[in-house]
C-alpha cells in the first residue's frame, strides 16, 4: 500500500489517501454499470480518506450498505464507500500514473456484458463469492 492525492476533473475536491493499494480491480456489477456507464475500476483506499472541497461533494445512498459519492460541480466519480468499516473504493483514473497500478481482479463477473473483455489474466469473483468473503 502506499499513500495517494486524487483529484476530480475539475479539482474542486480533493482525495488524499493514507493506505492505498495499488492492486485495481474492475467490478462489472449492474449498479457500478449505471454508475459509470461501463466496469468500475478502481483501487481500495481503506477507512483513513481526507477529502479536501468537501462541499462540493454530493453523496447517493445507493444501498443499506454502500454510498456513492459525486463532485456536484463536475460530475467525476469520487467514491463507493461500504458504511459498516468506512472502507472506500476510489476510481483509479482520479490518481493519474502517479504509481505503478495492477490490474489484477474482477468481480461481480457474471454481470459483465459481453461485448467487451480485459486481455489481462486476474482473478474473478462472482457476486455470491464477493459477499461470501466480505462476511468471513
């Protein structure tokens, strides 16, 4: 893990994150699909996340469990945060190639249409296998 600064498209917020990973996973899942229009990649930045132009970012409760967060000026994408361990999920295209990313999972593959494939060998969770090891 390493440490990370995101920033939206228009920068009105800023995302500075204490323990990043640097492994990036796509989640293919029908809400994440409607998010973003496509896969969400992402990495996970853990529960330590300080925002900067925090009034500038609109939050969706998209489930009992999970919110999603927006920058109200622009529109970018800035989280998917689970509430129960405050762990966020941040798009990876808001930290740039300031690190050396992996993309090495996929999940909620039997969502994924068929249209498109990642050449890239990593390994894929279904939706059932995802919420399985969230609770172990």
């Amino acid at each position: 893990t390493t440490n990370g600064i995101g920033k939206c498209l228009c920068g009105s917020v800023t995302l500075a994150c204490d323990d990043m990973s640097l492994s990036v996973g796509a989640c293919h899942c029908t809400s994440c699909q409607r998010w973003v229009g496509g896969p969400l990649l992402s990495v996970d930045c853990g529960p330590s996340v300080n925002i900067e132009g925090r009034e500038n970012v609109s939050i969706y409760n998209s489930s009992d469990w999970a919110e999603r967060a927006f920058c109200s000026a622009c529109g970018s994408h800035l989280f998917y945060r689970l509430k129960h361990n405050n762990q966020h999920i941040v798009p990876v295209g808001l930290f740039g190639k300031q690190h050396d990313f992996n993309f090495d999972h996929q999940i909620f593959i039997e969502d994924k249409p068929e249209y498109y494939c990642f050449s890239n060998q990593t390994k894929n969770m279904t939706g059932a296998e995802v919420f399985a090891q969230a609770q172990s």
